[in-house]
C-alpha cells in the first residue's frame, strides 16, 4: 500500500534540491544515494561529456525477484532538471490538497512528481515482498534543453524490452501513445551592403530575401500531425547601410517522419528560391533532433498500460502529443515506450500545481505496471 505521507515528504524534498538544467550535479548526489539506499546498482553513464550538462544519466537497475522466471525486463524514465526558475523552491501544501510553489519559481513537479513515484512504488514492492522481473530506472539529465541526456546515453545501457516515460501533464489515464519528431533549422541568408541613400540599387537587402522566403512558407499548424515555426529573425546592422546577412532560427515537427522530411524540403525550397530570384545565395542546415513514435492502441504496450489502469479503477485514455519526450529517445532505440500522464498542471510556470492524490495514484501505477509486466 502507498504510504501518502512518505510519499509527500519524498516529493517534498526533492523539490527543493535546486536542480535547473545544465546545473544537475546536487540533485544526481541525492538521487543516487536514495536509489542506493533502497538496494539497487546505480551506474551514472558518461553522457555528460556529450551532453554538456551537470551530470550524466542515472541508470538504477533493481533485480528480480526470481532470476529463473521469465518475466521481461522493463524500466521506468523521468528527469532529474527542471526549467528556471527553479531555484531555492518552497512548496506549499494548500487546504485544497495540491502542492504549489510561494509563486516566485516553478514547483518542479515535471519531473520529479515521477521520480517520487518511482521511489514509493520501489519500497512497496520490496515492503509486499512483490514478484518482479528486473526493472530499471533511467533517470536523464538535460530533459528540459532538448533531451540532450537521453540523446546521448549508450544504448548499450538499456536492457529493458519496453518501460514507461513518467512525464505527462494530464490526469492520470492519459497515455501518449505518439509524439512528433522534431527539427532545428538555421538559415542564414546573404546579401550586399551598398549605402542605403546614395546607392542602394547597388545592394541586396538579406532582410528583403529573408522575408521573401518567410512570406512563401507555410507556418504555423500545416494538418493535424505537423508544424512549423520561425523562432528568431536577426539581422542587424547601420539605418544607412543596407543589411548584407539576416539569420533565421525555426523548427519543425511531424509525428509522420516523412511529413516532417516534407516540411524541411518545402522551407528549404523557399529560402533557395526567394535567395535566387535576388541573386544571392543562403546557408540552409536541418538538423532532425529526435524522431517521432506512434503506437496503435492495439499495442501490446498499449494494452498492458490500460489493463494496469483498469486494476486501479481508472480508464485508459490515449492521445498523441504535441511535444517531444524523453520516450521519443527511447522508442528511437528500438524500445517500446509510452508516456504516461503524472497529473501536474500548467508546468514551466509560477502557478505549477499538482494534486496530492495525483502522486498517490502515479505511485501506484508503478506497481500496477511492474505487476501486470509479471504476467506478459
């Protein structure tokens, strides 16, 4: 059974660990000495020199309880970085039974209402003496910067068949069973400074190519399963000079990887003509971050979730996402993964809450996944 009070109390303390991203070394201490501390072999992969952030990822392997049994491994994954502000946070627990901050930081409750879900659900295992195969939990840096922690973990780490991403918003039900794969793109365009009131026929204007190329993209929401979006336009320079480089950051996402691709080939298209037809050239480089995932509900991953669901009186709800996860990574791996909703609202701002019961029930789908994963 969940004990709510050492449930809150996990949580409580974790939260208050400062743990910004690129800036996890504090909370990755703590958490390995927690996971140790409850029995498991906790190894911190060399990722960080990749990844440029305060720590590597945390891979906290927990052995089952019959090695002779054949019950598939699995592994269960949140983050251990918040976004700013997240520094000196003070959770407050309110009469209506959610968790806040004093509402000068975030909570920090994405993702560490999954850790502490993790960290009950481990003890009620060993507490009810629970069979179970091997599980492991991943633990990443840099979640929050681009999943620059999981990108560059070893795939050789990962032992798991198939496992659970602890990092939804929603209620608790809610499976994101797809996510877009997503694009950075940078493009630099070039032009011809001339001086602006004496000769400027004489130059090309990067601003005038740049907006050119804008003005034939399509943006924003392109159907149902792929977007795009310019984020900076920048072109700097004297009122008398006409501009000779603008530079364009923008991104694009699709759950279909060949509509992601698609996009890509269009803004490309766009940036070179609008650059052709003003005799000037531009720099155009896509880089595919992360790839989608989709699992049909039919999905023996999918199935398994909703049964477990179905155990603790909730119903399974699947949706696809609109953002990127730390389960795109791990279905890139070859590794059926889901990720379930935790139960926090309006996360990455000052008004973060999650509710009490959300972290009990998030602590008991952990056992419920790790019981019916017994029975595959």
């Amino acid at each position: 059974m969940i004990q709510q009070n050492r449930l809150v109390e996990e949580f409580i303390s974790l939260v208050q660990v400062d743990s910004e991203t690129r800036f996890e070394q504090e909370i990755c201490v703590v958490l390995k000495e927690k996971f140790s501390q409850l029995g498991l072999k906790v190894v911190e992969d060399d990722s960080m020199a990749k990844s440029g952030h305060g720590s590597g990822n945390l891979i906290c392997t927990l052995e089952a309880t019959d090695s002779n049994a054949a019950i598939p491994t699995i592994f269960f994954t949140s983050h251990m970085d918040t976004v700013a502000p997240g520094k000196g946070i003070k959770p407050q627990i309110g009469e209506d039974g959610y968790i806040r901050s004093d509402g000068t930081t975030i909570l920090g409750s994405d993702d560490k209402a999954g850790i502490a879900a993790m960290l009950e659900g481990i003890q009620v295992l060993k507490e009810q003496n629970i069979p179970h195969g091997r599980i492991q939990f991943v633990i990443t840096a840099g979640e929050e910067s681009g999943l620059k922690g999981a990108r560059a973990m070893d795939r050789s780490m990962m032992e798991a068949e198939f496992g659970f991403a602890l990092d939804s918003n929603g209620s608790i039900g809610d499976i994101a069973t797809a996510a877009p794969g997503r694009a950075e793109i940078e493009i630099i365009f070039h032009g011809k400074s001339a001086h602006a009131g004496v000769n400027p026929e004489d130059g090309i204007s990067a601003i005038q190519v740049a907006s050119k190329a804008v003005s034939r993209m399509s943006l924003g929401r392109i159907d149902n399963e792929t977007t795009a979006n310019i984020g900076s336009f920048s072109g700097v320079g004297p009122l008398n000079v006409v501009c000779d480089k603008v530079k364009m950051e923008a991104e694009a996402r699709s759950i279909v990887q060949h509509k992601l691709e698609a996009q890509i080939a269009a803004m490309k298209e766009a940036c070179e003509s609008a650059a052709a037809d003003a005799g000037t050239t531009c720099e155009f480089n896509a880089d595919i971050v992360y790839a989608s995932y989709m699992h049909d509900d039919s999905a023996p991953i999918v199935q398994l979730t909703s049964r477990a669901l179905s155990t603790l009186g909730l119903t399974a709800r699947t949706f696809h996402s609109g953002g990127g996860s730390d389960a795109n990574i791990f279905n890139g791996m070859g590794i059926p993964t889901v990720n379930l909703a935790v139960g926090y609202h309006e996360i990455h701002t000052t008004k973060e809450h999650i509710a009490i019961s959300d972290l009990v029930k998030t602590a008991e789908l952990v056992v419920a996944l790790v019981k019916e994963a017994a029975k595959v």
